[in-house]
C-alpha cells in the first residue's frame, strides 16, 4: 500500500530531520552532518554482514557525499588557515578508505573512518560546550 516514499513514518522521520536542520545553527548543522555520516557507516556496516551490497553502497555513498559535500564543502580554508587544509586532506582520506571499503566490503576500512569521524565529531561537540553561555 505504501511507497517507501508514501510511508507514513518515513514521512515523519523526514520532517523530524527537516525541522532539525531548519532550526540549527551552523554548528549545530556540523553535528547533524558527523551523526549522518556515522549513521551510514553503520548501516554499511549491517548491510555487509546481511551480505546486501545494493544496501552497502547505498549507504557508502551516502557517507562519502555527507563527508565531501557537507564536511570538507564547508570548511573556510582562507579563514581557517592551516587546520582547515588538513582536516580537508583527512576528509579525502575518509572518502578514499569509503571508496576502497565498498569496492572489497572492507569493515576494517569502514571502522577506522568511523573512529577518525568520531574523534573530530567529539572534538566538534566539545567547542559547543566550551561557548554556550
């Protein structure tokens, strides 16, 4: 009866999302982008185990575009200087081991972009605690 666009709870999972994005701040909007990439990541991660590879790359793209499109996309490598150059370099690393990981379902590859995801996601959130009043 349902679509998987028609359905009612992806519909209201899509507004959740919509609303969320609407109402963030810019740094919130990085949060949301790490928490999406991570969140690909481990689906790739049971789709490989499910042995779903249309599932897996689904997902990796997901993650490779959230990464290069969202993360490196919107880094301000005048105003950023030099940390802005080198996380953009880490995110072509990611994206690579993204790349690799779907080409031989690799999730050694999957897991170490998923602890350098996480380790600057950390240092993300931290910034936020350490400037609101």
């Amino acid at each position: 009866m349902f679509g998987s666009t028609h359905n009612p709870v992806n519909a209201y999972a899509q507004v959740g999302v919509d609303s969320a994005v609407q109402s963030a701040d810019p740094h919130r909007l990085i949060l949301l982008l790490f928490e999406g990439a991570e969140s690909a990541i481990a689906i790739a991660k049971a789709a490989i185990a499910q042995k779903n590879m249309h599932s897996k790359s689904q997902a990796i793209g997901k993650a490779i575009d959230i990464i290069n499109e969202g993360l490196n996309g919107s880094l301000n490598k005048e105003a950023g200087g030099d940390l802005a150059y080198k996380l953009s370099a880490l995110y072509d690393y990611m994206c690579s081991r993204l790349l690799y990981a779907n080409l031989k379902s690799d999730l050694a590859a999957l897991d170490e972009v998923d602890v350098l995801l996480g380790e600057i996601h950390g240092a993300w959130a931290e910034i936020e605690h350490q400037y609101t009043p």
